[in-house]
C-alpha cells in the first residue's frame, strides 16, 4: 500500500479569557467529520421516560432548560461538563448543572424511549458545507458588485488580474455594503486569496470607524467560514487595540467564527470577556454563541442556558435563536424537544422558514420517525415553505436509515421534476441507496455525473464505493480504489478503515484487513467508538466471544464509552454461539464474569496482553494463523450463561440503555435457556431498563395473556414505527420464547396480532402460506392459526384449490441447500401432526399437499382439537424443546 498523505496538523485552543496585556494566538484545526451514513456520537441514553404530548407554558420567560433536562439529560458530549460551568450554570454534584423550572408539561407515555431506540447511533452528518450556499447573500448591493464579482473569479489566482479588477471597478461599488457583499461571497465559495485582497483594498481606502468595524466583522466571519481561525483571530485583536474592533458585531462575528471550527469553550470564554471591554451582548451575539454550541454537538442542557438568560435580560429570540436550537436537536436526534420549540416559535408568532424545517425534517430523520418526518415534508408546501435540495437530502437519508430505498429514489425523482439541483450531499446519499441496494453499475453512474456536475468526489463517497465493492467480492477494484483516494489526497477518515476492515474479515481475508488495521495505526487516527464497534462485531462474527469481550474492556481503560450497538454485537453473538473459544495457546480456563459485583473480568493468561502490546493485532493474527492453517481453530468451550448476565449488568452501570435490538437478543438468549428458571433469571434483567418490556414479556410468558395484552398493543403500536426488519425480529423473539417454553396459545396470539400488522409481509391465502424472515417458532404458530383458518373455510362451504402451499425457504442461516432450520421444524411440526404436506420434489423449501387430501385430513374427527394450541408451561419443570411437537390422537 502507498503511504497515507499526512493530513493538516491540529491546533491547540485559545486561553481562557482576553488578557489585558498580550493574548496568546492559538491555531485549531476544523474538524469536521466527513461521515455520511455511519456517523456515531457518544449518547448517554435519556433517564426519563418520553413524552407524548406536551403544552407550552404561557410564561415568556420559563427558561427551556428544565424541560431539556427531563429529555437530554445524559446527552452531553465531551465539553459539556466544561462550558456548563463557563456558561454560569451551577453543578449538582454528578456534572450536570441544576434547573428549577419547566417550560413544557405534559403527559408521559407509557413505554421507555430505549426500546424504539434507533439499531445504531451512527447519524448521518450532512455536510453540505464547501458547496454554495443554498439560501442566498442577501446583503445589500449593487450590480456592479455582481459585475465585479464575476470578473474577480474569472481573473483566478492571478494577482496583478484581481487588483486591476478592483482598481477598475472603485468609483463604481457602493462603498462598504459592496465589499461586505463580495467577502461573504468569497466566503461561501472558499476563496481565500480573493477575500484577502478585497478586504486589503478597501480596508486601505478606509478612515471612518464604524465602516471599518462593519468590514472586520464580515472578514472574521468569512475567514472563520474558511477555516482560517487563526487569521480571525489575529484581525479582530488588531482591530480592537486599532480601535474600531470592539464593538458587538466583531465579538458576535469572531464567537460565531470559534464555533464553526469547533471551539465553543473559547466561544464562551469571548463571551463572557465582553463585559470587561463594554460591550453588552445582543440578539446576534446570543444567536452565535447558541449556533457555536450546536456546531460544537454540545449538549442540549448546556446550550439552552444562554437562551434562558437571554430572556432573563429582556433580549426576545428570533428564528435564528430557534433554527440553532433545532440544530443542537438534530445532532442528537431530540425529536420531542424539537417538537416543542416549533410550538414555542409558533406562540412568538416566528413563522419558520426552510431552514426551520431542514432541521427540523433532520432531527425526525435521525431520530428515526420517518412516518412525522414525511407528514412535516408534506405540510411545508401548504406554509408557503417550499423544499430545497438540503431538505430532499435529509429526507433521502432518512428513508435511506430506515431501508425505505424506493421511497428515497422517488424523492430523487421528484428533484429532477422540480429541477432542484443536486449538491454533494444529495449525490452521496443517492451513490449510498444504490451501494445499499446492491445495484453498484447506477452507484457509479452517479458518481461520475457528479463529476460531470463539476462536484468532486469527497471521503464519504469513496466510503459508499468502497462499501459496495466489498459486498460484490471485488476486493481488486477495493485496492485500486483506496488507492486512488489517497492519491488524489483525499484523507481516509477513521470510518474508511473501519469498512476496509470488516469487508476483509468477511471474506476471511484477515492478513490484508491487518495490514489495513496497521495503516491505520501510522495514520494515527483517533479511534473512536464506531471503530471499536466495528472490530468487535467482526470478532463475534467469527466466535472470538472471549476476545471482543476482552477489546470491549479495553476500550473502556481507553476512556471511550461503549454505545448500545456495541453490546448488541456481542449479545448477539453470545445468544447464537453460547460456547466460548479457547485461547490463542489452547487453555481451557474461560473468563470469568462476576455477576453479583462489578469487578473486572478475570482474563486467562493465554489472553493477557504484554505491556505495549497491541490486542486489536494480536486478535487478527490469531484469525491470520488460523486461516493459513498454522493454528488449529478452535471454538468449543464451556457454555456460560452468566456471560449476557454480565454484559447487561455492564451496560446498566454504563448507563447505556438497551433499543429494541438488544431486547429482541435478551428474549432469543432465553429462548435458548433448558429450565423457565434460567430464562427468568436472563429475562429480570429486562427491569433494570424498561419495566413495560419487562412486564409485558414475563407476563405472556407467565400466561396472563387476558391482564398484559393492552400493554402488548402498546409495544406493538411502537414497533409499527420502526422499520419492518427490526420489527419483525421482535415478533420473532417474542413468539420463539413462548413457544419453547409451552406456552403455545400466547405465541399464536402474538404472530396473529403481527400478521394483522403486516409485520411479516408473507402471503396468506386459501392456497399459499408463506413463511419467510419468520422464526421457527413463530412459524409454528402461524401455521396452525392458517390450518385453523383453512378449516373454518371448509366448514363454510370453501373449497381448497387444486394444490396447497406453505413456502420455508431454506432458512436464513442454512448453509446447507435444502437444510434450513425453519423448513426442518416446520416439516416435523407437520408430520408429527400427520398432515399430507410433503418436500416438493423440485422445491426444497417448499412443502405441498393435494387440495382433496388436506380437506380429507382437516374434516377428520380429532384435527381441530390437534390444531387449536393451548399453554402447557409447567414451571417446575424443564422447557420442553422446541420441536416436541404433539402427535395425532384417533
């Protein structure tokens, strides 16, 4: 592999507070994150539970952050502890300042928002940023700036070319409004060398004060816009000590220029030194510093301080203050509190404009509730607020995150109807629904028209490509394309080598995923949770349960927090393969996983890693030797129910609260448990985190179908608002545990109640059941709910057609043709019955029988009492497995 372009170097932050003798001039890289489709941030899950429906309280002046508290309590990020304190907010002991008052009451549901938490934390960052802006300068000018603007692009880099350009057009511009015009401009198009040599020239032909510190203002911005921090910096401190800099718009400008480049601590740090230099913040100020927090992802809680003392100093917000406060949502996908502050703008009679509702479509998006998101894109047209392609883009990603890729695609054909352009966030997402949808020919085609476009390929998009040619097998143009990247200097992100990595392990190509993973080392990339994540879910899905254990502890010494979807891998693997691997040298001792304290795991020697050594490589050398045949393979070890005790207990004292995913593993895990003793003992652990999930599944489980049902609906109502896999694999989940353990009538209910939902999608007919992405055991119960159904038909007059089918496929997980698990327990559920069904001979998966034979069978006397199911749970006694199926009775 050629060698990684070393990207720009970071930079330290600024001090404190402004000095009255010298400031310390600091650079600080930009850091934006170039991911698209697999962003993650670090969320601590919210504490309370959601609410529903919520009133704004008639006080003006109620602060929002009481009710931020209440929903994003524990969303904080990284300097959220520190710029609390700057913010002047008063600590309540655990890092988290303390608020006393509401804005908004209501009342709450009854379901924990964890259990419709999104399948992972990875959020989608559009960048829509080094493009044109999409909503227009509207600054004041004349024509002539136009002119003299289109002719300064035309004159390129060339020096003499751009001073004749200005020198010519002089006596022809409007002064000041002009040149601010044509500096923002240059802003918006990234031109550097243009806006230097405009705000040189007019600055020389400067005397006034006022005009001066009008133009300095709009240079910080358009410099902190470029990423130049360093230079607005320099210029607004000059500007102070030169006399026309300390004014509001030059603090208001250099605090918004710190949060653009991810610096809000030394946002607030100006802020709060404007007093010392008399300057008294307004609304712009105000509106800086809360958008500095939202391009900082700090937390709600945090950022909501300065709107409450905002109000507090008789300053009334504006749509700016509230689009920024949507945009601190959006990061984190709060879509209940974005909810409420579009009906705070509505009380302050602020008409939202398209922006309002780009972010507000991004925080339904990222949050997950699509179905609100597309009600809101469709009453924005009914307001007067017609969609931009940033609005078509953040809808398109959010079908794209709940694989509703048709949706998406019709989206881009309703742009090309409107003739709303695409920019590169919109063509990222589209190369990424089509790399989704396995159609790699039209993610091509896409990228090359927008090359065409003249919008260069970014980060994100060679992640999309490299993505897909990895799922197609077609790891020579992965090379070439990873090469030809970094020769085109585009920077691999920490997301790039994360891919590479899993798509080399998923082809067992584990010595190029190493030296792919020791690239990564001397690019020195920060490693981040998504990283690990993504190792460790390789790891599992190869059996190393031991080892992706062993990374998930070392990450946390790392002082890197664990998300849900890193649990979920393990969980998931560890209720699929319960047997722990040995070794790397063959040691039969396995971990032990203290559950009654919260000890560290006690590692085997043979685990342990030497100081410095490295375990990420250490664990890809071991699949290396195993693969080349230098190091037996061995996975079979001790089964160890106490390992999901483990993890759940880890997650609870992480404050990591499961989503429906981990659910789903908790109910398969217990479905895999020998006594209703042992799956109680994993089900209890349900408690810790959501009491309704909890009470409605031990309640089925226990039979009192009659007393938890509402409640069921209840869950059932959430799980329609998720998309159809997730859900599904509940229903799955769910009727596998009640099945095994007898209880035959409550899982009959529950497929019943998912059929009439749609949640299987399968057809059901007089003539055809099909069973695919069902479970074993939700298949069981449906097909004596279909025979049920089938004989209720006969006795009404109905006759079967010609031939019967029920369609199994082979099962998602056979790796035998013809040998899948559903069509083998679904094959003894019907024999054991003696049922006419039978393997079709040119059809594995599928099982038929002769309409005249299966009516002969289903009139028979006895059948009916064989189909109808009923709970045979006896607690004292071992589960019964899932395939003792009951046997005909003449």
């Amino acid at each position: 592999m050629t060698s990684t372009p070393t990207p720009p170097p970071n930079y330290s932050s600024l001090p404190a507070a402004p000095r009255n003798a010298e400031n310390h001039h600091h650079n600080h890289k930009n850091q934006q994150n170039s991911r698209h489709s697999h962003h993650s941030t670090h969320k601590r899950p919210r504490d309370r539970w959601s609410s529903s429906s919520r009133h704004y309280s008639s006080s003006n002046s109620a602060p929002l952050a009481a009710a931020a508290v209440a929903e994003v309590g524990a969303n904080g990020s990284g300097n959220a502890a520190a710029a609390a304190a700057a913010a002047g907010g008063r600590g309540n002991g655990r890092g988290r300042p303390a608020y006393s008052s509401t804005l908004l009451e209501g009342r709450q549901s009854r379901l924990a928002p964890e259990f419709s938490g999104r399948k992972s934390t990875r959020f989608a960052a559009k960048m829509h940023s080094g493009m044109p802006r999409v909503t227009p300068n509207k600054h004041a000018h004349s024509a002539a700036a136009d002119e003299a603007l289109s002719c300064l692009f035309k004159a390129g880099n060339n020096i003499a070319a751009i001073d004749n350009v200005f020198i010519s057009y002089e006596h022809k511009l409007w002064e000041v409004e002009d040149y601010i015009y044509m500096l923002k401009e240059f802003g918006n198009t990234r031109s550097l060398l243009h806006a230097k040599k405009c705000f040189d020239f007019i600055m020389s032909k400067q005397n006034g004060r006022v005009d001066k510190g009008k133009l300095v203002s709009a240079m910080i911005g358009t410099l902190g816009r470029l990423g130049e921090i360093n230079l607005a910096l320099g210029l607004f401190e000059r500007a102070r000590l030169e006399g026309y800099g300390s004014t509001v718009h030059s603090f208001s400008a250099m605090i918004s220029a710190f949060g653009r480049n991810g610096r809000f601590p030394d946002a607030v740090d100006l802020f709060r030194s404007m007093s010392s230099w008399g300057v008294v913040p307004n609304v712009i100020t105000y509106n800086s510093i809360i958008d500095a927090g939202a391009k900082g992802e700090v937390s709600f809680d945090v950022v909501v301080k300065f709107y409450d003392e905002m109000i507090a100093n008789g300053l009334m917000p504006d749509r700016l203050t509230y689009n920024s406060l949507l945009s601190v949502c959006a990061s984190k996908g709060m879509w209940e509190m974005a909810q409420k502050l579009l009906s705070e703008m509505d009380h302050r009679c602020i008409v939202p404009d398209v922006f309002t509702y780009n972010t507000y479509l991004d925080t339904l998006c990222k949050a997950g509730q699509i179905d609100l998101a597309r009600r809101v894109f469709e009453e924005m047209s009914s307001k007067r607020v017609w969609p931009n392609v940033v609005t078509y883009s953040a809808m398109m990603d959010g079908y794209a995150k709940a694989n509703l890729l048709e949706d998406a695609l019709n989206l881009y054909e309703e742009m090309k109807l409107r003739s709303v352009c695409l920019d590169r966030v919109s063509y990222n997402t589209l190369v990424g629904i089509y790399e989704k949808l396995g159609n790699l020919d039209e993610a091509i085609e896409k990228c090359k028209e927008m090359e065409r476009s003249g919008i260069n390929r970014d980060v994100v998009t060679y992640n999309a490509l490299l993505s897909g040619y990895g799922k197609h097998g077609m790891y020579d143009e992965v090379r070439r394309l990873f090469e030809e990247m970094k020769a085109r200097n585009i920077y691999p992100n920490t997301l790039t080598y994360s891919t590479m990595i899993d798509m080399y392990t998923k082809g067992e190509m584990f010595q190029e995923a190493m030296d792919v993973y020791r690239e990564f080392k001397m690019a020195r990339l920060e490693i981040d949770v998504v990283f690990y994540s993504a190792i460790i879910d390789t790891l599992c899905k190869n059996g190393l349960m031991e080892s992706s254990i062993m990374l998930l502890m070392a990450m946390m010494e790392k002082g890197i927090k664990p998300n849900v979807v890193t649990f979920n891998s393990i969980i998931d693997a560890s209720q699929q393969s319960p047997t722990l691997e040995y070794g790397v040298n063959g040691s039969s001792d396995a971990i032990d996983y203290p559950i009654e304290q919260s000890s560290p795991i006690v590692i085997d020697g043979a685990f342990q890693n030497k100081p410095g050594e490295d375990r990420i490589l250490k664990m890809f050398e071991q699949l290396a030797a195993e693969k080349a045949g230098h190091l037996k393979k061995n996975r079979s070890g001790r089964q160890d129910k106490h390992c999901i005790l483990w993890l759940f207990q880890k997650m609870h004292e992480l404050n990591i609260k499961p989503n429906v995913v981990t659910f789903s593993a908790i109910l398969n895990a217990c479905s895999l448990c020998n006594s209703y003793e042992d799956a109680s003992l994993l089900l209890d652990t349900l408690r810790l985190f959501d009491n309704q999930v909890y009470g409605v599944t031990n309640g089925l489980l226990m039979g009192y179908r009659e007393q938890v049902w509402l409640s069921a609906e209840t869950l059932f109502d959430e799980l329609m608002c998720m998309d159809p896999s997730t859900s599904s694999a509940f229903y799955n989940a769910l009727t596998d545990m009640l099945w095994h353990f007898g209880q035959k009538r409550g899982a009959e209910m529950v497929v019943i109640e998912g059929r009439r939902r749609n949640v299987w999608k399968g057809e059901w007919s007089i003539s055809c059941l099909d069973l695919h992405l069902m479970s074993c055991g939700a298949a069981c119960a449906m097909v004596h709910s279909w025979l049920l159904s089938l004989h209720s038909s006969l006795f009404q007059g109905i006759q079967l057609p010609k031939f019967v089918n029920i369609l199994t496929g082979w099962g998602k997980h056979s790796k035998v043709l013809g040998d899948g698990t559903l069509k083998k327990a679904v094959e003894a559920l019907l024999n054991g019955m003696g049922s006419p069904f039978r393997i079709y001979e040119n059809n594995l998966g599928r099982l038929v029988s002769p309409g005249e034979v299966l009516t002969a069978w289903l009139t028979k006397p006895g059948v009916f009492n064989l189909l109808v199911l009923s709970d045979v749970l006896n607690h004292s006694q071992p589960a019964a497995p899932s395939h003792d199926y009951p046997t005909l009775q003449n």
